[in-house]
C-alpha cells in the first residue's frame, strides 16, 4: 500500500527558509506566504517544476504566471522593463502589484510561464518569508495562488495544507495574510495600461504614477485567463447585495449593522474597514461554504478603493461555475 506523504507545515525561521530553497533549486514544490495570499513556488527556469504546478494544482490549462523575484533589477534580465514599469516598481514594490511586460527572448524562465503568449508577469512581493526565501535561492519563483483551481485563494498556511498538502514538497507557514487579495496586475504591453484584476494597489494609484488605465478587456479573455468570470469560488451560490437572510443561509456580513436570522454568520468589519475586509474574504468565504447551507448571502460592500478589489472577488465567486 502506498502511503502519501503530507508536505510538513514548517515555521518560516532561517532553517525552514534553506529548507525551502533547496528544495525549490532541486526543481520541487514549494508554498510560501506573500503579503497578498500564499503562493505555490516553483523554480522559473525549470520547465519540470513549472509544469508541476499545473498538476499539483489541476490547472485544467496552462494559465500564465507570476514571476515572484527578490529586487526589481532581476526583472530587467527577463522583460522589456520600460519607464512605466520602473515607476511603478519605485512606488509600489516590495508590494502587491504586479506587470505584465514583453518577454525578452534571452530569458531564462520556462515558456511555460508565459502560457504560450509573448509576456511575462513579474512581482517583488513585500513579505519577509517571501523575500528571505527569494534572497537565499537568488533565481526567479514562479507562483499562482497555492489551491487547487477553482477555489479561492488561500490566506493561512492551514488553507495551503488542506488544498495542497499531498502534493507538494513543503509548506512555510508565516501566519495569515496581511492584504488577503491577490496582488493588482497591470498590462504594460500596449501603449495604453490595462488593468487585468483590480488588487490593494488601486487603479486611482497606479494612474498617478502612469497616466489613466484602460479597463480589463472582457473580449480578450485568453489575455488575462485569471479575469474569466467564474474563477474564485465557493461551492455555495453566493448572494450578493442582500437586504435580507434566510435561516438557512449562512451570512456573509460588512458593517455595524449585520442582518439578523441567518445559520451561521461571519462579519468582514464591523466597523467599515475594508483593509480588514480583504485580509478576511477568502477565509471567511471558505468557513461559510457549508454544504448544509442554501446558499451564502452578502451584504452590500462599498466600492471606493480596496472596495473595487473585493467587489471585484465577490462578483467571480458569484458567477455561474464555467
Ligand atoms: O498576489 C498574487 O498575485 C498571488 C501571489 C502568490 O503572488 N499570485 C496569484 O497568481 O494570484 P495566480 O496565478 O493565481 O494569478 C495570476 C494572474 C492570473 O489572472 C493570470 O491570468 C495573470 O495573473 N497573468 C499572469 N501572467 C500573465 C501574462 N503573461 N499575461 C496576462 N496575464 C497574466
Ligand atoms: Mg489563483
């Protein structure tokens, strides 16, 4: 009988971070926490790794990835980093924000990081767990969101684990996610800057830096595959805009005044706080997703900055499963 090893959960000290780099150089699998959600890291040059994790997380297709690198000078030997990218990159990084640039054709990651198209992601995420592990590999990590397609992502080391945990070489627990979205991503392959999902560094911000972007193009959707509508789901229908709950429905709060009579119910903040609301979304929507429950009910989040994000996230979760 074969016995399936589970990946150890380890505290993210100095000796796990080694651990962790060496098993990425030896071309294994490796989840990590960033300031965002925790990421499932491969090494980006290795074409085995990088197809690793399209099993590991049944990727029903190969999705484009995010390259996750220590500094920003790294992006230089990978993508055309013109001067839009490097005022974005002085603003916002370490952080959570992501572009997608021309690849270079001397560079060094897997074709299949670029899912087939000519441009690469590229991040320098803000997390100490994240950069200690970066610094000690010094190579480009490429990493998705470290579930198995189709849920949300994971904003704690136990999410990781329950999702994962079979499949993968080692998980490096650095406690609950502080921003709880997924990082923004930008498309600076055209002349005009295209939002492809909405994230803690906010479109309003980002202009400032590189003038007004253009929305995501929902005709175009093998360009942003993580922009298809269905994407970060529970199994329960969600709810969205609720003024009312059924007994029978588990409630997905926001604000001092929850709605009363639902089964089971959890508030992103009391007290309006949509920093606290992101950092709380996906484990709540993971808590709430019971299968006795009809369905998950929402109250109505306001969309002004980290709002859009949530919002954003409420919307996919709620589409009709693809
Ligand atoms: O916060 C984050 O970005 C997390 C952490 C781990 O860094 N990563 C993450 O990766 O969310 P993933 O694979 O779950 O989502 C990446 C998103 C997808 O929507 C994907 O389509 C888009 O970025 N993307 C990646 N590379 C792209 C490319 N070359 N062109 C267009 N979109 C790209
Ligand atoms: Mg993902």
């Amino acid at each position: 009988m074969s016995v399936v090893r589970h990946a150890p959960v380890l505290p993210a000290d100095a000796a796990a971070l080694e651990d962790g780099a060496r098993l990425l150089t030896a071309g294994r699998l490796v989840a990590f926490p960033t300031e965002t959600v925790y990421g499932l890291g491969a090494l980006a040059s290795c074409d085995q790794a990088v197809a690793g994790i399209f099993e590991a997380k049944r990727r029903p297709r190969f999705n484009p990835l995010i390259l996750h690198l220590a500094e920003a000078d790294q992006a230089k030997a990978l993508v055309h980093f013109d001067s839009r990218a490097a005022r974005l990159a002085a603003r916002f990084w370490p952080g959570p924000l992501s572009l997608v640039l021309p690849r270079r054709t001397d560079c060094s990651a897997s074709l299949l990081c670029s899912a087939g198209l000519d441009c690469l992601a590229v991040r320098v995420p803000a997390h100490p767990v994240a950069r200690g592990l970066l610094e000690r590999l010094g190579a480009a990590v490429a990493a998705p969101s470290a579930n198995a397609s189709g849920e949300v992502s994971p904003t704690t080391a136990a999410h990781v684990s329950a999702s994962l945990g079979d499949r993968i070489a080692l998980i490096l627990d650095g406690g609950p996610c502080r921003v709880g979205l997924e990082s923004t991503v930008i498309d600076l392959t055209e002349p005009i800057p295209r939002l492809l999902r909405p994230g803690a560094v906010t479109a309003e911000q980002a202009a400032e830096e590189i003038g007004p972007l253009a929305g995501a193009d929902e005709t175009q959707p093998l360009r942003a595959p993580g922009q298809l509508t269905s994407h970060y789901a529970p199994n329960l229908p969600l709810r969205l805009n609720a003024t009312d709950v059924g007994a029978d429905e588990a409630l997905l709060a926001f604000g001092p005044a929850p709605l009363s009579g639902a089964a089971e119910t959890i508030n992103l903040s009391s007290r309006n706080d949509l920093v606290e609301a992101a950092a709380k979304l996906f484990a709540a929507l993971r808590a709430l997703d019971k299968p006795h429950y009809r369905a998950i009910a929402v109250m109505a989040v306001p969309d002004g900055g980290l709002g859009a994000a949530i919002n954003d996230r409420l919307r996919r979760a709620a589409a009709p499963k693809s």
